[in-house]
C-alpha cells in the first residue's frame, strides 16, 4: 500500500514515552482504525494504527488503558492473601454448596510449574502470583478447582462435575491454556492447574 506511513511521527514517539513504561504503544502501518489492548507481564499493552494522530492516539490510549486495566481488576483486587481467603470462602458456599474445608488461600511467587496447588492434609491453598492479572472468572475457576481437591483428590468423573460448576469453567481452561502458552511466566512452565 503506497503512501502508508511507516514509522512514527514525533508526536506519536512522545505519546508513546508518556505513557511508558507502565503501558506499552505498538504502532503497527497494517492496522489500519481499531485499537486494542491487553495485560502482558504487568504492562498494558496497546495496539494502535500507525495512521493514527497523536492527539486520538493520546485519548484513545489513556480510555483503552482504563478499561483494560478495570477488566483485569477483579482478579488483581484480590491482592492480599486474605483477600484471596474471603473469595475461597464465598466460592465454596456459593457454588460448592460449603464442601470445601481449608485452612488457608494464599499468593505464591515461587510457582512456575502450575496455577495452583492444595495440600489435602493441611487444607492449604496455594495460588501463583501470575494469576493476579488474569480476569476474575479464570482466577474463580482455579481457586474452585482447588477447593474441590480438599475432598475429592483425584481428577476423576466426580472431581470434573464438582471443578465444572465455576462460572464459565469451559472458558477460563481455555483462557490459562493461551496464557500458559503466550502469556506472562512462559520461562519454563507448563501452566498446569493441578
């Protein structure tokens, strides 16, 4: 296509450092009107038009970065330990009809291999810090998935009817399946819930 722009102009490089490094702008000449973006390792990543004015490169950057940001919030609202506590507990009531007995729900850091554990003789929950940026219906569903394990500890035809009563359990294996592959941590983990 003649006549495309294909780098940035000047504005648009001082768009882009203002919003850094907390939100990253990708100027892309194939894209032609829309703008999209998601969270990637902690940072807000956008997608724009090359062909966009940096004044509406501005505005439509600082609304995108606010939705996406509020979209992600549910499951990064849960930031403290008794945060993510309180959640297991209105889950297991809600949809598990208070089956579930644990002693604890944490956030680990030190998780790479997999979503989630639980330790079935202690009734402790331990939850990868990855998740805090995941919508809250995928962190809804690893939480229950873990909260089943306090009593059914196999992953048979019982255990599989309990895990799928979370809300849209279907999609958020879906969701982790992709962020295991293409989103954050993918050092050398495989994104297993177990």
């Amino acid at each position: 296509m003649a006549g495309r722009r294909r780098t940035p102009t000047r504005a648009q490089l001082e768009v882009v450092d203002d919003f850094a490094p907390d939100v990253e702008i990708r100027l892309s000449a194939r894209r032609e009107r829309t703008i999209a973006g998601r969270m990637e390792r902690g940072r807000v990543i956008v997608l724009a038009p090359m062909s966009m004015d940096a004044t509406n490169l501005r505005r439509s950057t600082s609304d995108l970065v606010e939705r996406v940001r509020r979209r992600n919030s549910a499951a990064a609202g849960q930031a403290s330990d008794d945060d993510l506590m309180l959640r297991a507990a209105e889950l297991n009531d809600k949809y598990l009809e208070g089956r579930a007995e644990f002693r604890s729900v944490r956030w680990v850091g030190n998780m790479t291999r997999r979503w989630a554990s639980c330790s079935v003789d202690s009734g402790r929950i331990r939850v990868s810090d990855r998740l805090k940026e995941v919508p809250g219906y995928v962190l809804d569903s690893v939480i229950i998935h873990e909260l089943v394990h306090t009593w059914i500890p196999d992953h048979g035809p019982d255990f599989h009817a309990w895990a799928a009563k979370a809300p849209q359990a279907e999609r958020a294996a879906g969701y982790l399946e992709a962020y295991g592959r293409w989103g954050v941590g993918r050092d050398d983990d495989s994104g297993d819930v177990d």
